[in-house]
C-alpha cells in the first residue's frame, strides 16, 4: 500500500504548493481531490483516507497565512468542512470502484458460464461421436456376421428342403432389418460430414429414418446454393432441426413436418415447419425445456437467430438464420 500512496503523496504536496502560491482567493481545495482518487484506486479506502488527512494538512498549511477568518475556531471548521468533502470523494470512488470490480466479475462468471457451455456441447458432441463410431463399427458388423450366417444357414435348410428354412429366412430378415436400424441410429447421432453438401444429405436422412420409425410424413427442401463447408455449424444446425422435428413429433403430434433450407443473400435459412397445435404448445410447460434451450444455445454459439413463430398451416415454425458467405 505504501508504495501505491508513494504518487498520490508526491502529488498532494505539488497541490498545496500550488494552493499557497495561489493565494486565498483562487482557492484550489477541489483538485485536492485528484491524489485522493488516485490513492483509492489504487491502495484502496485506507490509502484515501491517508491522502484526505495529508490533503487537509497541506490546505491547512498553504492558505494559513493569509486566510480570512478572525478566530482560530472558523478556519478549523473550514478544515472539518474539507475533511468532508474529502472523504466523501474516498466513499463515492469506492463505490465506483465496487461497481466496476462486480460488473468485471459477473462479467468474469458469465465468460466462465458460456465457456462451460461450449465445453458441454463440445463433450456431448464428441461422446455422441464415439458412440456412433462404436456402433457403426461394432454392433453393425457383428451383426452384418451373424446376418451373413443366417443367410448361409438358410441357403442350407433350403438346399435340404426342410421346414425349418422358412424361419431360418425370417431370422435373417429380422438380423438385416436390425443392421440397417443401427446404422441409422448410428448415422442420427453423429451424421454431418465434412463433405460439401453433409448438411443437406444428414436432413434428407434424418427425415427418412423419422418418417420410417414414426410415419410422419416429412418433406426437405433443400436451395441450389445452400451448403455450409464449416462441419461444427453444420452440425449445430442439424441439431436444431433434429431438436424441432423431435419436438414436432413427440409433443406437437404433427402429421406433416416441412425442412426448408435455402440461401438467402448473405444467410443461410433454416425453416421447420409442422402442422401440429402450433406455438403455444410448443412454448408449454411441456415443451419449453431442455430441448428448446439447447436450440437456444447452439443457435448463440453459432452467431445465428433463433425464433418460434407461428406455420403458415397454423402448426408452429422454427425459424434460424445465419450468416454466411456465398461459396462459388
């Protein structure tokens, strides 16, 4: 602290020296109070309350030769009069100080909050990664193994002509429906690829496995120019649509559910539309949750706009815009 005071010091000697070279009449008591802010700003309320009595000390000393009072007893009230200001000049910085060192920190805190957010996605995006691998190449080819025995031993009962190969057939059928089941759970959980058009191809597949698995009847519409070359923004908005079909689904009971993505000048547009209840389901107790929030935050983490508006067929619409630039 006292090296901190060393300045403020130094600088309320050259104050008083001036006050006493200006005489009484010009009275400079006011710019006393720049050493005091400096020695708060720096050392703290402690430091300032030493550079307010020193501040009163050098007043004291500089005008007392040719102050005006009559009695010892007014210039001392002057003096008290000073000290006042002085120390509220001490209070009032210190708040400002305090405000500034809690902004910094709730500034701090929400810099940490949006940074664990991001490592949160990013784990969840890498775990989600890994899981798909496993399962496109584990669960998948242990199964297309047992679907290739399946498919030996049926031609084995068939060349035998006994009864039992028609069960053996509907084994291996069930054994290839289930491969192709996990390799479209393994291509939903992680499905954009580097490629080119990897966000268009992941929507067209995201909404035949939908379509297949739950029968709603989904339509993508996809712009001549609308790709996206950056595969984590490419994956963040497929997780938006992959959060808005899900909700469509599960919770606006949509039968028709239309993905339009295009190219618009300088933003790329990504529409959901469904013909379910509409928005204000969508916004309920029920829906407004994790999923909605999610959308929120990867649409912020991107520097896109996400809004929920109402569908033209009075069903809701989940409406995202990002900016890009135009490839050629």
């Amino acid at each position: 602290m006292w090296v901190g005071l060393l300045f403020p010091m130094l600088l309320t000697v050259f104050m008083g020296w001036m006050d006493d070279i200006s005489g009484w009449e010009v009275s400079l008591f006011i710019f006393y109070a720049l050493p005091i802010i400096v020695a708060v700003w720096w050392s703290g309320a402690a430091a300032g309350l030493i550079i307010s009595a020193m501040s009163g000390v050098a007043w004291w000393v500089a005008n007392e030769a040719d102050q005006p009072y009559e009695t010892r007893i007014g210039y001392a009230w002057a003096l008290i009069n000073r000290e006042f200001y002085f120390c509220v000049v001490v209070f009032a910085v210190m708040a400002v100080r305090s405000r500034q060192e809690a902004d910094a920190a709730r500034i701090r805190m929400l810099e940490e909050r949006r940074q664990l957010e991001r490592d949160i996605v990013s784990v969840s995006e890498h775990e989600q990664q890994r899981i798909g691998q496993d399962l496109h190449d584990g669960l998948c080819q242990h199964l297309a193994a047992i679907g290739c025995a399946a498919q030996v031993l049926t031609e084995d009962l068939q060349a035998r002509d006994v009864p039992e190969a028609r069960e053996a057939a509907m084994i291996e059928d069930s054994i290839q429906q289930a491969v192709l089941e996990a390799r479209n759970l393994a291509r939903g959980i992680f499905p954009v690829h580097v490629d080119h058009s990897g966000l268009a191809a992941a929507l067209s597949d995201l909404a035949r496995m939908t379509t297949r698995l739950t029968g709603v009847a989904i339509e993508v519409k996809e712009g001549i120019d609308a790709h996206l070359d950056d595969p984590e923004s490419s994956m963040h908005l497929y997780r938006i649509a992959q959060e808005a079909v899900a909700n469509a689904v599960r919770h606006g009971k949509a039968t028709h559910i239309r993905i339009n993505l295009d190219l618009v000048g300088d933003l790329l547009i990504l529409i959901i539309d469904d013909n379910g209840p509409g928005l204000a389901l969508l916004k309920s107790s029920k829906g407004d949750g994790m999923g909605l929030r999610t959308m929120r935050y990867r649409a912020q983490a991107l520097g896109a706009a996400l809004d929920f508006q109402d569908a033209p067929d009075g069903g809701a619409r989940v409406f995202c815009s990002l900016p890009v630039r135009k490839t050629n």
